[in-house]
DNA sequence: TGTTTCCCTAAGTC
DNA sequence: AGACTTAGGGAAA
C-alpha cells in the first residue's frame, strides 16, 4: 500500500539526503530510492511538497519516516546559525534541503568501523556483503533483501566469513565491538541521553573507533548536534577555506599528514567548535557533500 | 572504441 | 611515528 506524507512547508530534499554519503543501503533507481532501515525495506520517492512511500512492514509509517529523516529539526533556523560565510552560503543553496539521517546505532557503528580507508562504493559493497552473509532475508515486491545483522549474530562470526565479506583488517574489530555490545557492557541506545563527551568517551573504548568514527556514530544516529566528523575531506575543507584561523605552520604541517593527530584533530574541532556554533554537525554534512561534489567537478 | 593493467587513494586506528 | 590492508576508479597502455 503506497503511502503519502505531507512535507508542508519543511525544507527537505531526499536526493540530496540520501545522495551525500551519510548512508550505505540506498540505490537509486530513476526516482525512486530503495533501502533496508531497521529491518523493513523502503521505496520512497519525492515529488516536490510530498513523499510517496511503500514499505514491508507497516511499522514504517509516516511518523517513522518522519523520524528517520529528522523532519523534526528546524532547518531554517540550522541554516541562520551558520550560513554566515561564502563556502556554507553556497553549500546552502545548492543542497538545499539536505538533512541529516537518524541511523539505528548498531549498523551505524559497524559501518563506520568498515569505512576506515574505504571509499563509499567499497563501503557499501561491505556492508551489503555483511548483510547476506548474516542479516535475514526480507522479500519486498518480489525481490530478496536483507537485513542487517544483530550484534549477536556479528559476536559469533568467524573472521573467515567476515573477511569474505572483503572486511580485511576490520573484521576483528567489528567482531569484536560486537562481542562487547552483545555482553550487555554497552547500550548503545543509552548513549542517546548522556552529555556529548562522556557519550563518546564510552565509543572511544571500543576497538576502531577513534576520534573520526565516534564523532560519525554520534551525529549520525545518537542526535549529538555537536559532533563534528573530520575525515579527509572535512581536514582539506578547514585547511583550505578556513585556513587564516591557524598557524601557517600548522597548516602546512597538517596538510602533509595522512592521519591527524588526536591533538590535530581536537584543534580542527575546537575551531569547528566555536566558527560554527551549536549545529557544526550540521556544517559539517553540508561542507562534506559541498567539497567533493567540488572534486568531482574538477576533475 | 573496448579491454587490460597500473597506480593512487579512500568518511582512520592503534 | 609507522604499520596495517584492500578494492574502487581513473589514467594509461
């Protein structure tokens, strides 16, 4: 059964959404996209004011959706905080209506460990491995999907079929941080009501997950606003366009780095931090998707 | 114009 | 500070 959702007049663009990186089970097919959320799949499609969407389950109604892309954050006001500069002014305009998502914690998690040294074609090729290896399948429209695996099932993998997955080195962390979750020594879901920092001091602990990874958990699926994700793109964005806020020293320095520091990139931050203010999560989305697009053109 | 090969680099961590 | 580790994708052949 097809259902509708009214936008009214809430920004929002679910190319640009769905197109940005932030996310690995979506595939577009002309304008509909396809997904696997939280163990139903997904057809939804815009046309302009409204979402047209059929899903497997009937717990994925509107206010699900709703949820799940964050219709609830004011975007107007998001933008008015931090469109204030030439680069977020032009990254604004043309993704207009880009929102972050609401992820389920657990496969956030897991894909971030795996996005370690991968480009998002190789990312979501893992992530679709892992999924029919150990996820359940899920038949939609007569076609065979598969959802993602509960860390109970991960905690047991043998690295051998993880790695057949073509996880490589991150096959034991992602087992095991699954083993961790699974023993009950992590909520995941309780990191959702603690302070930024103590909720990523818990991530930290956890094998492969660095200052990069807990900052992408915590934006992407535990509403921490003011987590900051600086990954390659994200160092060359601060270096480049807002290089006259740093030492030339530690510009040049830095540039020339592969991996950041962990004091590196707490300075990155603390920049972010303050030129950005309360939403740099936000800033962060929309420079991120601004800058490559802008590699990709010239190129 | 269609393959194959080579080379660089990727939503970093420890 | 340097090792780890691998596949996608563009350039070159």
């Amino acid at each position: 059964m097809q259902i509708q959702l009214d936008l009214g007049k809430t920004p929002f663009s679910l190319d640009h959404t769905l197109s940005c990186g932030q996310t690995f089970r979506w595939e577009r097919q002309g304008d509909w996209w396809t997904g696997v959320v939280s163990q139903k799949v997904l057809k939804v499609r815009q046309v302009n004011g409204t979402m047209e969407f059929e899903a497997s389950s009937e717990a994925a109604d509107a206010q699900f959706l709703s949820r799940y892309f964050r219709l609830d954050d004011d975007l107007l006001r998001i933008y008015s905080r931090f469109a204030k500069d030439h680069y977020l002014c032009n990254a604004v305009r043309e993704f207009y209506g880009l929102r972050l998502i609401r992820q389920e914690p657990w496969e956030c998690l897991v894909s971030y460990i795996c996005a370690t040294f991968k480009n998002i074609p190789a990312i979501k090729q893992m992530i679709r491995n892992v999924s029919r290896r150990f996820g359940r399948p899920v038949l939609f429209k007569g076609q065979q999907f598969f959802t993602f695996p509960e860390s109970s099932v991960l905690a047991e993998a043998e690295l051998r079929d993880l790695k057949l997955c073509k996880l490589g080195y991150r096959a034991s962390n992602v087992r095991e941080t699954a083993k961790l979750i699974n023993d009950g020594n992590f909520d995941l879901e309780s990191l959702r009501e603690m302070a930024f920092k103590d909720a990523k001091r818990v991530l930290l602990s956890l094998p492969g997950v660095g200052e990069k990874v807990a900052d992408c958990v915590l934006l992407f699926s535990l509403d921490k606003l003011e987590a900051f994700p600086i990954d390659v793109w994200m160092k060359r964005v601060v270096l480049e366009y807002y290089s006259e806020n740093f030492e030339p020293a530690f510009v040049e320095k830095v540039k020339l780095k592969r991996t950041l520091s962990r004091r590196e990139y707490q300075t990155l931050y603390d920049f972010g931090r303050s030129y950005f203010g309360e939403y740099l999560g936000y800033a962060q989305e929309y420079l991120y998707h601004y800058k490559r697009c802008q590699a990709q053109a010239g190129s």
